[in-house]
C-alpha cells in the first residue's frame, strides 16, 4: 500500500522507536525528553497515558513489537474487547476470564493501571441475553436481576486490580438519532428504563468500593448549545448533576475522543471549559478511547503527499487539543488512546473508506500526532499544569 510506505518514509528519522524509557541523568548527561516514553512523560504530570489492547495482538509471536509498545510507551491499558459482555459471558452462567485476567497480569508485570470497559452498554452483548430478551424468556425483573449480577460478578472478579470502571457506556442518544430531542438510548433503557443507570453504579460500587467509577460516551469533549434536547454534553452534565444529587457514587465522566478531521471539531479552550465543569461537580473526568480518523481518497492510496499532509497535521493537532486540555484540568487523570497502531484500527471496519486514525502508523513508525503528544507532555509546567489531583471513590 503507497500510502503506508509514504508515511513510514516521512516519519521514520522524526522519533526514534526503542529508546523509550528515561535515560540515566549523570554530572555530563542529561537525558533528552524526546527518547522519553509517553508514559514517563506524563508521569511528570501525575497524568497516566494509556492504550486500548487487542489481545491476539499482544499474544502474536511473529509480531512482538506490539507488545513490546504497549508495555514500554503506556501507563495503564484497557481492554478494547475482552471484558465486554459477549467475551466474558458468552454462555449464560459460564464465565471466560482467561483473555482478561491474561491483560490484568500483562499490567501487573508492566506496572500499568488497569481501565475496566464496560459494565453496562447496549452492545455487544451475547446472543442468550438479547434473543432471551426479545422471545418473551426473560422476564422484566429477571433482566434486573442478570444486570445486577453480571456487574456484580465481574467487578468482585477484577476487586482491587481495576483503577478506572466505565460502569456504562453510551446511554444518550444523538440529535441525528430518531426522535431527535437526546434521551436515554438502546437496550437497556428500552427494557429497563433510565433508572438502570444509578443502579449500576451502586452495584458497582458495593462489589468494589475503591475503583474509581466512570460514566462514558463519545461528543461530549465540548459544550454545544447548554440546551440538553440538543446538546449531549450539556445533557451527561445534567445527569451527573442529577446522579451526585440522588448520592449516586459517580467518581468521574469519560470523554472518548473518538474525532475525524473532516470535521470542525474544538480548540483547546472549549475543551478545557467543558473539563472544568465536570471537575466543579467534585467529578475526575478522562479520555477514554482517542483516536482522529481521516477519510481516504484515491490519491492517498496513490501517495500524493499533497492530500496525506493535510491530514497527517490535522490529526496531530485533534490529538494535541485533547491532550492539552486533560493537562489544563487537575481533575483529568488519564489520557487513552484507543489503540496506538493504524495495523490493528477498528476504524476501517466501522467507517468503510477512512482511517489514519492513530499514532504510529501500520508499520510502527510513530506519526506526527505521537511528536506533538510528546511536545506537549514535555514543555507543559506550572503555573498552569499542575499534578493531578487524586480522586476518591466516592461512598
């Protein structure tokens, strides 16, 4: 493919790949911040950088390099499919820990934190519980009660090795959804109504009383209009509002930064704006799934540098705008990318003729968004960045 060898070309002498982890300081040496690892880069920001995980990636013997990054560049992982509903219960009753339990020993070895996703979302879910649903099988209060112990089993499973939980995920619609005021969307508020949602976080909470418990969704990096019929920021706001007030024990909102650059999109300041208002509720916020995809034409595939810069620079700069923001805000505590290689992108599955969504691109060479996240981990200070602060799992 043109277009791989193109960006491979163009990146290679920018960042070198290896040298990754702080260099020893001694009276003659100092160690340049550029051969740094994200993860030790943040870490003077007490901010953890971390990467979802394809675990047959991660197990692949003929590619070691992607194991080899994951451990080196990242502070904390989450699991991009193996602790979802279909992998960890695909036969009601019977539990497949294996590829979880195999990343949470990966993060232990590696000394990384460990992101939980996802408790409760409307996807990906196994085939006995949606057919059971929908053929009469299972009733209203069972469906309750399966919700109840599925987060209860699979929290008390991971107790004491998962720093962040997103408890659920994606509950509000979009203006573009039908009807087009938001509201709460997809199985679970069909069968169960909204109030699942506090429900779920005090069954988390009473499986796991110190993981940090999170709400996730994507478009919600900024404010919109402050009306909640059309602005989903402004209407997760609300419901958190509305969770901490009924003493929910929300700990904190997750942004997922999922962008393309063929979008507007938001500057710095407007994302910063919207983290400030979620940390004034008493809330940590994250970003929990970054990644700022492009569509592809002809002359990309072709090479046409013309077509591929614009790109390349526009993705940098979506990457830099979130991170700066999450440093801006004491609150923020970690900063994910949902997967560090274009060679393992969900992207081109899911949105057909686009891509160049991550970091390195498919061949490992690290692109021009992996230099300007360095940048601005390296010459980011006081007065204005400050270590996190720490969030309590709240009772």
């Amino acid at each position: 493919m043109l277009l791989r060898r193109w960006i491979a070309t163009g990146v290679a002498a920018v960042a070198t790949l290896g040298a990754l982890n702080t260099l020893p300081a001694t009276a003659g040496h100092q160690p340049n911040p550029a051969d740094q690892s994200l993860r030790t880069l943040g870490m003077r920001h007490d901010l953890f950088i971390g990467t979802a995980v394809d675990m047959a990636a991660l197990n692949d013997p003929a590619d070691p390099q992607y194991r080899q990054l994951t451990a080196s560049q990242f502070s904390t992982v989450t699991a991009e499919n193996v602790m979802k509903w279909e992998s960890l219960e695909p036969t009601r009753g019977v539990y497949n820990w294996g590829p979880a339990d195999e990343l949470i020993a990966f993060a232990k070895q590696n000394n990384q934190r460990v992101r939980g996703h996802v408790l409760v979302w409307h996807n990906q879910l196994p085939g006995w519980l949606t057919s059971g649903v929908a053929d009469g099988s299972i009733s209203t209060a069972e469906l309750r009660d399966i919700l109840k112990n599925h987060i209860t089993n699979v929290v008390k499973h991971f107790k004491g090795k998962i720093w962040q939980w997103d408890v659920v995920n994606e509950a509000v619609s979009d203006p573009w959804d039908t009807p087009s005021t938001l509201h709460y969307k997809g199985f679970w508020a069909q069968h169960l109504g909204p109030d699942y949602v506090a429900d779920a976080f005090r069954w988390a909470r009473a499986a796991d009383p110190k993981a940090l418990l999170f709400y996730n969704d994507y478009n919600i990096e900024a404010f919109g209009s402050g009306d909640p019929a059309n602005d989903k920021t402004q209407f997760v706001y609300d419901m958190a509002k509305q969770l901490l007030a009924a003493g929910v024990p929300i700990d904190g909102v997750g942004s997922q930064g999922h962008l393309g650059t063929q979008y507007g999109n938001f500057d710095t300041l407007q994302v910063a704006a919207a983290l400030k208002k979620f940390a004034d509720l008493g809330l940590a916020t994250a970003f929990t799934e970054v990644d700022v995809r492009s569509q592809i034409t002809e002359a990309m595939e072709n090479g046409d540098s013309n077509e591929i810069n614009p790109r390349l620079q526009a993705s940098a700069a979506n990457y830099s705008v979130l991170l700066q923001a999450c440093l801006a805000d004491r609150h923020c505590l970690s900063f994910t990318v949902w997967g560090f290689t274009d060679k393992y992108s969900w992207v081109p599955n899911w949105f057909g003729s686009e891509g160049l969504a991550n970091i390195y691109d498919e061949n490992y060479q690290p692109k021009r968004a992996y230099n300007l996240m360095k940048g601005d981990l390296i010459y980011s200070g006081a007065p204005y960045v400050l270590p996190r602060i720490p969030q309590r799992p709240r009772r």
